[in-house]
C-alpha cells in the first residue's frame, strides 16, 4: 500500500518558513487539493495510522517513508541546483527510514500480509 502521507514535514516547515501558512496544513484537512495551485483535485492525505487502521486484517511486514530529506518528485528543478547534496540527501532518507521519522516523508509504503 502507498499513499501520499499527511504528516509530510518538509511540506508542513518550508511553507511555513516562507509565510505561507495556508499552504502549510492543507494535507491537514478532510480534502486536500493536490499539488497544483491551480486546480483543485480532490483527494485525501493518509497518515501511517490512518493505513494501519484501515487495513487492520493485515500484519505489516515492512514500511517505509520517502522524500523525508530528499526532494519529493515535483521538487525534481533542485536536482541541479543542489549538486552532491542531492546524493547526500537520498542518503539522509535511508538512514531516517530506521528512526521514528520514516514516517514523516511526502509518500509511505507498507508491505502487508493477511493475517
């Protein structure tokens, strides 16, 4: 199971270092409305929990975060710009992914089993 997380902190702490603090907790609510300022697509942020609940029938054999230090893939212009520090940061994800903040990047995925 993948799912776009709610408690993506990098996309929580950059809007808000920028003053942009609608933009900061929308993942937050009930509807968020995607990625594009733009248009409006509604859909829905799931937290770790939120996936753990609902699929509460399964024993989850692995799980993962992504893009908790490194870049998520609409960020993909600072490739670039960040140079040896974007390596760096893919490296920084896989050490994360042992703490409690693997659950803090833009994306989770859990390999489940039925129990």
């Amino acid at each position: 199971v993948t799912a776009i997380n709610k408690w993506y902190l990098a996309g929580i702490l950059l809007p808000l270092v920028k003053g942009r603090f609608k933009i900061a907790f929308q993942r937050l609510k009930t509807n968020w409305g995607g990625y594009s300022p733009k248009r409006k697509l509604d859909s829905k942020c799931y937290s770790p929990s939120d996936l753990i609940n609902a699929f509460s029938e399964f024993k989850v054999l692995k799980k993962r975060g992504y893009s908790i230090a490194f870049p998520a893939w609409y960020q993909d212009n600072l490739r670039s710009k960040l140079g040896n520090l974007y390596n760096t940061l893919w490296k920084m994800d896989v050490v994360l992914n042992r703490t409690p903040l693997w659950s803090k990047g833009e994306y989770i995925l859990m390999v489940l089993q039925h129990r």
